[in-house]
C-alpha cells in the first residue's frame, strides 16, 4: 500500500469510506451471528465520520445534537461491542476511537500513525514491527497480548504545508 493512500486528500468523497465499512460490519456481524443495532450502527457511522478519532462524550454530544438523550454507559456499551467486534480501535494516547479498515475481530495488532497537524490517522499493518514487539517482550518473559503501536507525527499533506510556509 502506498503511504500517499493511507491519509486520504482533502476533499475525498467520504461517503464511500462510511459505506464501505458498514457494509463489512453487516458481513461481519451477519457471519458471526452479532446484532449491529442500530444505536451500534450510528455509534460506527459517526466514528467513520471521518478519518480523525472521536472520543465517546463527542459522541455521546452527536447523538444528543440529533435529538437521542441516553447515559454515557449506553455509549461505552456500544463502543465496547464494536471493539470487540474489530470494527474500531481505541487509541490510548487519545483516549478516542477510530474505524477498522479491515475488521477481522480477533483484537488484530496494528500500528496506528497519528498526524498531529490535522488530526487525522491512519492504520498500518507491518507483521515485521508486530513480530519485533512480540519477540522482544517474549525475551523478557512477558506475553504480548494487544501489539499495537501509536507513531505522532506529520501525514505528507501536512508535511507539504509546513514546507510551504
């Protein structure tokens, strides 16, 4: 995969990268026999939103803007079953959820690049970079259940805009 696709431009249309991953959501969900309902499905709607991560009083705050007043339990629960489903991934560094562009369900690793410009992440997936974490953590005797990696830095839009200024 080029890194130039990984962040998409400016003015992409959107509306396929949402559609797309709730079509893997139904297939997905269907498969195994786990019910998207529909507050599961708008909570996954407003994370793929757009490509930045969302936290779960923003969304908690979308949904009440649409006229749905609920507890932020309700929320959480929702965002714990997509998590567990591998439709989202929880970035701790900003204690917010971004949409799984592949989701399997088996708490997959990843490595996750954060722009610290425009707010915008990305996923990638280097099994070398997964495998190092393991292997070293194994030579400590500790076991590796989650590796996934966090990386701040600048997308190349980002990168292009500070070199121009």
């Amino acid at each position: 995969m080029e890194l130039d696709l990984l962040f998409p431009a400016p003015g992409h249309d959107h509306r396929r990268c949402v559609a797309k991953a709730m079509s893997a959501a139904d297939e997905l969900c269907d498969a195994r026999g786990a019910r998207l309902t529909a507050l599961r499905r708008q909570v996954l709607e407003l994370i793929w939103s757009n490509h930045e991560p969302v936290g779960a009083y923003d969304i908690l705050e979308r949904l009440s803007a649409e006229g749905r007043r609920m507890a932020p339990m309700t929320v959480y629960r929702a965002l714990d079953f997509l998590t567990e489903q591998g439709l989202v991934h929880r970035l701790a560094s900003r204690n917010a959820f971004v949409g799984c562009d592949h989701p399997r369900g088996d708490g997959h690793d990843g490595q996750f690049l954060n722009c610290t410009a425009c707010g915008r992440v990305a996923e990638i997936h280097d099994r070398d970079i997964s495998r190092a974490i393991v292997d070293g953590a194994a030579r400590s005797g500790f076991h590796v259940a989650n590796p996934v990696v966090e990386v701040e830095g600048l997308c190349s839009g980002c990168r292009v805009k500070t070199a121009d200024a």
